[in-house]
C-alpha cells in the first residue's frame, strides 16, 4: 500500500522527528530532489526521515569546507568561496541545492 505524500506531509514529518536537521527552505529543495529522483528511476520511495537524515545534510559554505577538508583560497571573497564549495559539491555529484547561507547535500 502506497500514501502519496504532499510537500507539507514532508515537512510536518520532519518538524516533528528531527526539527533541526533542515531549514524550510532546505525541506522544500530536498523534498524537489527526492520527488524528480522517483520519477526519473521510475520507483517510488518510502519517506524514512531517519535514513533520509542520514543521507542528506544542510550546511553552510564554511561547516562543509571544514567537515571536507576543502580547500579555501583565503585570498578570495566569501561569495568566491563559497564558490569553491558549490564546485567541490558538484564535483563529488553530491549537490542538492542552494538555500540562504548555504547547501544542501547527500554526505559521502
């Protein structure tokens, strides 16, 4: 048996298990992702939010450069840098999206 789940399904199971994983934007470029996932693997999904934690994470530019071990041209702007982390993410193919202040990304 299958439950079709709306954005705010989504965000309400996440709010209500693990509050602070995501930010509502950050819910809302995962939930997108996840929903263009299934319909180009033609499967379905089970909404697992411990696992999809897990998974995915939200960070800011400078907590993944540091988690990662990246890199930073010290010489360069922050939107430069930042920059450099968007590359490295997208490098790795690991880039989800974009939110305020940060990325959202599946964790090697």
């Amino acid at each position: 048996m299958k439950q079709t789940v709306y954005r705010s399904d989504f965000e309400n199971a996440f709010k209500s298990l693990r509050p602070e994983n995501f930010s509502y934007e950050g819910l809302g470029v995962l939930f997108e992702y996840l929903e263009n996932w299934e319909a180009d693997a033609g499967e379905d999904l089970e909404l697992d939010v411990i696992a999809i934690c897990c998974d995915f994470a939200e960070g800011s530019w400078q907590s993944i450069a540091a988690d990662y071990s990246i890199e930073i041209d010290e010489n360069e702007n922050e939107d430069e840098q930042a920059e450099q982390v968007r590359q490295y993410l997208e490098d790795e193919g690991v880039l989800v999206g974009e939110v305020s202040g940060g990325f959202v990304y599946r964790q090697q």
